[in-house]
C-alpha cells in the first residue's frame, strides 16, 4: 500500500470506527430480532437476513420501520 493511502486512512480513522460499530450494531441485533420471531409485515425470514446483511445500514432500518412483525 502507498504510504499515502495509509495516512490518508488514518486521518478518517475517527469517523469510520464510530460508523463500523453502529453499523455493526445494527445488524447484529437486527438478525437477532429475524431469527428469533416468524411474523413479518412483508417478506420472509430469508428475505430478511440477506438485506439486513447486504444493505448493511439501510437493511435493518428498513427491517426495524417496515418489516418487524406484530410481537
């Protein structure tokens, strides 16, 4: 890797970690949620884990305001 590259990496080092873990955050506790329930407004429990996963951010916002069931 260009020495470069790396400093430039390491200068936007502050605002990615806070970013990965909400992210991470996110989607763990999204698939949690999918696995552990079977009702969904729309879709199904594949449907679900391949956008939570795939669309990282987006896909357990979408799951959390449109897909999560009736408890």
């Amino acid at each position: 890797m260009d020495p470069r590259t790396t400093s430039e990496l390491m200068e936007y080092l502050p605002f990615l970690i806070p970013i990965i873990l909400i992210e991470l955050t996110l989607m763990i506790t999204a698939l949690v949620h999918v696995l552990r329930h079977k009702n969904y407004r729309i879709g199904n429990r594949i449907v679900w884990v391949v956008l939570v996963v795939v669309l990282q951010i987006i896909g357990p916002i979408l799951y959390f305001t449109i897909g999560r069931g009736e408890e």
